[in-house]
C-alpha cells in the first residue's frame, strides 16, 4: 500500500468527492471527515485507503460506505486502474519490485 502511488494517480483524476445541489452541506461535511490539515491530496488519500477497506469487508460496505461518503466509485476505480499503471511501469524499469501481482490500496 504505497501511499505515493494513490497520491499521483489522484493527482491525475478529478476529486472521488462529488456536491449534489440539494445536499451540499451534508457533502461538505462528509468531505471534512477525510480532512487532514489543508492538504486535499491527503483528503482524498483517506478516502482512497477507507474504499479500499470497505471493499475487502464486502460489495454491500463498500457501496454504502460511497454512498454515506459522497464518494464516486467510477472515480475512485479509475485512480485505482491508473495507480496499478504506475506500479507496473515502475517495475518494469526496476525502480520498485512487483507489478501487476500487486492489487489493493
């Protein structure tokens, strides 16, 4: 679980986070739960690792746990696709070990 790998493929994507109109400050507060300091790349890293907890619990948790969240799924998967690319590139070039045996936050 390298926290670096999340934080650049997040970098990459917009933010897991979404605002319904009708819902906003329930949203926000949600957000501020992830909160750490004023950083939003460590926001979304806590919100990235909490899914990736969630998932392994089952299907059902991880989906209340977006829902109670604000978080999007398509969002979070993408960084997780991208994360995987980094990982196997970098392996590829020897500059870490593993690759594509690797899943999870």
């Amino acid at each position: 679980a390298d926290p670096v790998l999340t934080m650049a493929a997040a970098m990459g994507s917009r933010s897991p986070f979404f605002s319904p109109i009708d819902k906003r400050e329930e949203a926000d507060k949600a957000r501020k739960q992830f909160g750490t300091g004023h950083s939003d790349h460590l926001t979304t890293l806590k919100a990235y690792n909490g899914w990736q907890e969630m998932k392994k619990r089952g299907r059902r948790e991880a989906q209340q746990f977006l829902f109670e969240n604000f978080l999007s799924r398509n969002t979070l998967e993408m960084m997780q696709e991208t994360r995987e690319q980094f990982r196997t590139l970098l392996a590829s070039i020897g500059f870490i070990s593993g690759g594509r045996n690797f899943r999870g936050g």
